[in-house]
C-alpha cells in the first residue's frame, strides 16, 4: 500500500497541473467598467473633444471574451481611464464623427495585443469633434484701469502661447494680446511710489477668442505671470495761513547778542505744501508741525551790526517728508542785532 503512494502524489500533481492550465485557457465573458475619455492633449497634429451637442459622461460597460489569463492580465493592466485620440481610436481629419466605441477601443495596443474580444459597449457610441491643432505667440498686457502707475508695468516673461483649434487661433492678429487683472483685494495694498511685484498671475485669452467657445489642453502657457509695478503717489496741495518763525544761533554766542524779530516777520504768510495726499492729510489734522527757521552765524551777527543793526535772511521751512515741497513767496525776515552790555549785567566790586 505504502509503496504505491508516491505515484499517487506524481498523479495527483499533474491532474492539478493539467487542470490550471486548462481554467487558465478556457474561455469566459467578463464585464469591465471604465472610464473612456476624449484626450484633447495634441497627437498628430490634431486635437479632440467630446462633441457638445452630444452629452457624454465617459462611464461605460465594456463585455469581453477570452481566456481567465488573458481577461485577468488586462484586467489587471487596463487603467481606470481609457483615453481616445486622433490617431489612437479617433480620426486625425478635422470634423464630427459618430464613433463606434468597440471599434475605437479594438485598434488600442492594450486591447488589440492582449488576446481577448470586444464582444459589446454600452453606451456603443460616442460623438467628437476633431480640429486641427495651431499653436501662436502673444504679447501679455496688464488692465490698468483704474490704476495710476509711474510707468508701463514689467511683465515676465513679456510673452504667453495660445494653442488649440486652428480655427480659433486664425482669429488672433498681431495686435491681440493675453491681458492680466490685477486683483481687487491686491490693488488695495498697493502703496504709493513703492514699487511691488506680484506673481502667479493669470493672462486670459485675447478678446478675439471667446472663452466659451475655445477648448484644449494647456491653452495658455505658461498659465501663469509676474507683474511689476508702481503706483504713483497722488500730489495734493495744502495752504498753511502762518507758520512761526524760529532763531537759531550758535549756543556759544548766545549770551553775547540781542537779537528780535519784528512783529510783522515772525510769521510767513500763507505756506503751500505739496505731496502725497496721506501726508498733507497729517498736516490738516495736526499731526504734524510745520516751522520755518532762520539760522544765524556769527558772521551774520557782525554783519548786521556793520549795517547799522539790521539784516534779512532767508527762512528755511522744514524739515519736510520726503516728497513734500513748500512754496511761500516771501521767506525773508528782518532780523535786528545788538551787543548786549555786559558790564551793565556783571556788578562791580564797588558794588557790591
């Protein structure tokens, strides 16, 4: 009994081989569900889309008959999504078709090498239309509306490319160009004289492609810019009726002089400041104090007294912000100089 057991398991093994091989080739009907899209990325020189006068959803069913290895193995390498191309299932001459999706998908490698049949799609048709592809380059400009900027903004790179339908981009002449909007919420940030570059900003199509009516891969590229740009400091004008006039001698000399001002100079008349409008608005308000100063040397004291005690010198109105200018059309004061006594101020020993 015990000697005959080793030809048994030989036999037994071999059925078992036998009866794999023999399920793996056999032949059975499976149903995949997958995915077909229409691949509007260029091939040979043409584009597609599903056409829009007929709705397609992609899903379908697809009813295969072939061997359980050949039905697992594609099974197993088939991708969820299946996409059509010209050239790869659709027609490379532009126009509509009614395809026949269990022919489309027979003339793919992936079907047409794995050994199995087509035997049904539902749905068993789709409707594309095929263009052809036409690539062209534009200039990039930026909406300025309602922006006043220093100068024309810097735009990188200064060029984009539109590709899709041909008839589509035949429209476009040298004068079209890709624009940029600056957004609301970044335009408010913007500040005055300080230049800004803003980047991963979005060119549309030029006016003469409407957006409703174009379609392809990558239509833009690249999608996205960088703008440079400086908004101008807007100038508003302010007119201060008197500002105080101040002296300002060296401390060393002080003791020495009597210097005064007439009444009637101690203020210049009707001051206009020029510059941003926030900072003449501080300067309205109060926030900030203007004064003009008259700034003497003790040459200037000698010379007033050589000239009977009595010079006129120029004001200096400040200091200002920067970007501020003052107009005045006098900014000369009378200035009067005397020595002081000073034995009049120092008593004597007799006196005391």
């Amino acid at each position: 009994m015990l000697k005959g057991l080793p030809t048994i398991l030989i036999v037994t093994a071999v059925a078992s081989a036998i009866w794999i091989v023999a399920e793996a080739e056999s032949i059975r009907e499976e149903s995949l569900s997958r995915v077909v899209s229409i691949n509007a990325t260029p091939a040979s020189g043409a584009i597609a889309r599903a056409d829009t006068a007929h709705p397609w959803t992609g899903a379908v069913s697809i009813t295969l008959d072939g061997s359980t290895s050949a039905l697992d193995t594609l099974a197993r390498a088939l991708e969820q999504n299946i996409p059509l191309s010209p050239g790869h299932g659709l027609p490379v001459v532009p126009g509509v078709y009614q395809i026949d999706l269990r022919d489309a998908l027979e003339s793919l490698p992936i079907f047409r090498d794995a050994g199995v049949t087509i035997r049904q799609v539902d749905p068993p048709e789709v409707w594309v239309e095929v263009a052809e592809h036409e690539i062209r380059q534009v200039q990039v400009a930026v909406d300025t509306s309602d922006l006043n900027l220093e100068a024309t903004p810097t735009i990188d790179p200064p060029t984009v490319t539109i590709a899709g339908p041909k008839h589509l981009i035949d429209r476009l002449t040298a004068a079209s160009v890709a624009t940029v909007t600056i957004p609301a919420e970044v335009r408010q940030g913007l500040v005055p004289g300080q230049p800004r570059t803003l980047q991963s900003l979005r060119p549309r199509l030029p006016a003469e492609i409407p957006i409703a009516e174009f379609w392809g891969s990558d239509s833009i590229t690249p999608s996205t810019v960088s703008v440079t740009l400086t908004p101008r400091v807007i100038l508003r004008s302010h007119t201060v009726p008197g500002v105080s006039v101040l002296l300002s001698i060296p401390p060393v000399d002080y003791n020495e002089w009597e210097i005064q001002v007439p009444e009637n100079d101690r203020f210049l008349r009707d001051v206009t400041l020029t510059g941003p409008s926030d900072i003449i608005s501080q300067y309205e308000r109060g926030e900030r104090r203007l004064e003009a100063t008259v700034r003497l040397l003790f040459q200037d004291l000698e010379a007033a007294l050589a000239a009977g005690g009595t010079i006129t010198r120029e004001a200096d109105i400040g200091p200002l912000p920067t970007g501020v200018t003052a107009q005045c059309d006098d900014k000369f004061v009378q200035v009067t100089v005397q020595r002081r006594d000073q034995t009049a101020q120092v008593p004597t020993a007799s006196e005391n």
